[in-house]
C-alpha cells in the first residue's frame, strides 16, 4: 500500500555488453536476441541463462503492471456522485480486473517455464520432443510445443470448438 512510485529510470534495465550492434535488433524484454557462437550446444548454460534473464524481466513487466492498476484503481475509486460515470468506471474496472487476471496466469505459466529451465527440459516440443529453436522461444519464450505441433495443435482446438 505504501509503496512509493518508482522514477522511470530505475525501470529501464542496464544495457549489457555484447556484440550485437545495439538499435539494430528490437530488444526481447529488455535483452538483446541471442547470438550463438560457432558450434554451440542448444541449451548450453549461456542459453538457458539468456531465457532465463527474458522470462524473469517479462515476469517483472507484468507484476509492475499489476502493482500499477491496483494502485490506479484505489486512487480512482472516488465516490462519483453521477450514476453514469460510476458504471463506466466500473466498466472500466472490470475490463482492468480481466486483463490482470490474464496476466496473473501468465504469470504463472513463466514460472513454470523457468523450473523447465532449472530441470534442463527448456526448449524442447513436448509432444514430438525435437528442438524449439532459439528464433521462435524468443518470439514465444513460454512456448513449449514445437511450430509443427502448435499448428496441429491449433487445428485440432478449432475442430473440437467449431
Ligand atoms: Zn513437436
């Protein structure tokens, strides 16, 4: 309740060195994509590091904006004297509540993907059990089913849906 406002500066991460030319590449919450070296092993410690520092700054994102509705919606929650403008706040409201509970669960889905980094089974299809790929678990760092498998996936869903 009391915490105090945070300066924008504290938020923005500290630029680590590293070879890739910096304003080239968009950074992937706040990291810049990984560069392999020459005959490196998928999921050698570096890369399971460099997901692991995506996953927990992407993780920190969502919790910030959590913290920051909360705190929004104490400081908003005026007694508005005119019916009108309070159901639009509670509209808006609502709206806020759905967007942080999907966060929430996307909190918890990163969680669980970096205990599948501390077990070394990160960055392989659950189902068919081949290498995700560096490019796509950077796109989609919770990802845990291969292109392959999520497009099968997905056509199955709309079948049993529709
Ligand atoms: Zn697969």
């Amino acid at each position: 309740m009391a915490t105090k406002p945070r300066t924008t500066s504290a938020t923005t991460p500290a630029p680590r060195a590293n070879t890739a030319k910096p304003g080239n590449s968009p950074l992937i919450h706040g990291q810049l994509p990984y560069v392999e070296s020459a005959g490196e092993e998928y999921m050698a410690p570096r890369q399971k590091d460099h997901f692991r520092n995506i996953l927990l700054a992407w993780k920190k994102e969502l919790m910030e904006e959590v913290d920051r509705t909360l705190h929004y919606m104490q400081d908003e929650s005026a007694n508005l004297p005119d019916p009108v403008d309070r159901a639009s706040q509670e509209e808006e409201f609502s709206l806020e509540l759905r967007a942080r509970d999907r966060e929430r669960k996307l909190i918890k889905k990163i969680d669980e993907t970096i205990k599948l980094i501390d077990e070394d089974d990160y960055g392989y299809c659950t189902t068919c059990g081949i290498e995700i790929g560096i490019r796509r678990l950077e796109a989609r760092p919770t990802a845990n089913l291969c292109i392959d498998c999520k497009t099968l996936a997905e056509i199955k869903e709309k079948q049993t849906a529709g």
